[in-house]
C-alpha cells in the first residue's frame, strides 16, 4: 500500500468535493504531485455513463446502475488512478467503490458482499488505502444539495440507508477508514481530515 490513494466519502452534500479540493491543494503545497478524480466519471467514457446514471430522465434498473457505476470505475483506475500512483503522485478521489457498496449494495439492495465482488473484477486488487468519511445527517446534506442528480432526488429513507451503511463499512474496516464530524466549520474539517491523513500515513 502507498498510503497515497486517498477517497473521500459520504451522503449527499456532506462537503466532500470541497474538503478533497482543500486536502489536494495541501499536498500541491507540500510540493508532491496529486491527481484529482470524480467517481462517476474522471474519463472522456466515465463522464459520458455519469451523464446516463445522473440523469433524471434515465430509466435504469439497480443492476444497470450498480454496472455503469463499475463499469466508469474500471476505466478510470486503468487510465488514470493506477498510472498516476506508479508515477509517485496522490490520487484524491471525490467518492470511490465505497459509494457503490453503500448506495447500490445497502440502499438499492442489491447485497454489499456481491457489489464487492464486481467491483474488485475492474478494481484488479486497487482499493483505496484511505477512506475519509465525513459524516453528517442525511437532512443537513439533503438541505445543501442546489439541484438533486437522479440518486439524490432518492428519498430521505434511501439516504438514511446509505448513511447506516458507510457507518457500518466504517466499523468493519477502521484500519482503511478516518470518520470526520462534517457538521462543523470547514476549515476544521480540512485541519482535522489532514492531520487524520498524516497520521495514518506515518503508522504504515
Ligand atoms: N453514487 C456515486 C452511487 O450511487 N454509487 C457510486 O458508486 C458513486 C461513485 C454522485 C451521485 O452518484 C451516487 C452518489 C451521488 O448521488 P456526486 O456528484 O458525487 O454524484 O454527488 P453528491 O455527493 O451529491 O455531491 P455534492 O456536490 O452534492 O456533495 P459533496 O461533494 O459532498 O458536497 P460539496 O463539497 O459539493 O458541498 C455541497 C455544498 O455544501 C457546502 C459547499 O460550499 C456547497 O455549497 N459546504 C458546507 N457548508 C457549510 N459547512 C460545511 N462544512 C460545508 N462543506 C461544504
């Protein structure tokens, strides 16, 4: 493991892509090389399924869902994720495979353990070496959402099984995951997610 392939998690607005900005402009600072990655997308093919799997209007089953998200996800470690970890750099990845373990595993149903197993097949064993959850109410992240994507126009229920489940991905591997507080400020947030970074990183 190089410690450098780092993911942020969480519900519907819970502040991830603004913290993985902050956190990516930290490690620019310190003079390392870092790579910045959106699931779904981060490709010209994974922008191109990000665009069906949002869209309001597309009219997709949870087994379709669950194989596009991998199927962006497979493309983006073999083009970009794996490359840019062998050239020394970070990957900072705004959401990751713990998305879809969480969202179509636990809140479509579709069973955690075998979304895994799917996932793993494009993965090809690269698995983040840290997942920062920031964590907060599905409601509070609900309130920040500007204008819902097809999934979180999803019900306040399915958000709340979302939530349980990264609680519970969280618990069952605490060695890989760092749980931040996201209802406070950002700036503490950032501090907090960074420290929590550095420190882990020193323990491997
Ligand atoms: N999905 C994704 C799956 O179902 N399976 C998968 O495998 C994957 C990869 C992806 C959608 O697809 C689903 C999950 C999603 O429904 P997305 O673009 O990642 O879409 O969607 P969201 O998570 O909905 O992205 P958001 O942009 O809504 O949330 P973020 O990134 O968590 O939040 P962010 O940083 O954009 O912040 C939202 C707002 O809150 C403010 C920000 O300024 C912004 O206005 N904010 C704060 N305000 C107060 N205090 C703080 N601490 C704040 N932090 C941020």
């Amino acid at each position: 493991m190089s410690g450098r392939y780092v993911a942020f998690e969480g519900v519907e607005g819970a502040g991830k892509s603004t913290v993985a900005a902050r956190i990516a402009e930290r490690i620019e600072a310190g003079g390392d090389p870092v790579a910045v990655v959106r699931e779904p997308g981060g490709t010209a093919a994974g922008e191109r399924i990000r665009e069906v799997l949002l869209d309001p209007l597309s009219d997709i089953r949870p087994w379709t869902e669950a194989l596009l998200f991998a199927a962006a996800r497979a493309q983006l470690v073999r083009d970009v994720v794996r490359p840019a970890l062998g050239r020394g750099a970070w990957v900072i990845s705004d959401r990751s495979v713990y998305s879809s373990l969480a969202y179509q595993g636990a809140g479509r149903g579709l069973g955690v353990e075998l979304v895994r197993s799917v996932n793993d097949a494009g993965l090809e064993g690269l698995w983040p070496d840290l997942v920062v959850l920031l964590r907060l109410d599905p409601t509070l992240g609900l309130d920040r959402q500007q204008v819902p994507d097809r999934i979180g126009a999803e019900g306040v229920e399915f958000q709340r099984a979302v939530s349980a489940a990264f609680d519970t991905l969280a618990a069952e591997e605490p060695e890989r995951f760092i749980v931040v507080d996201a209802t406070r400020p950002l700036a503490e947030i950032v501090e907090d997610s960074w420290a929590s970074i550095q420190r882990r990183r020193s323990m491997t």
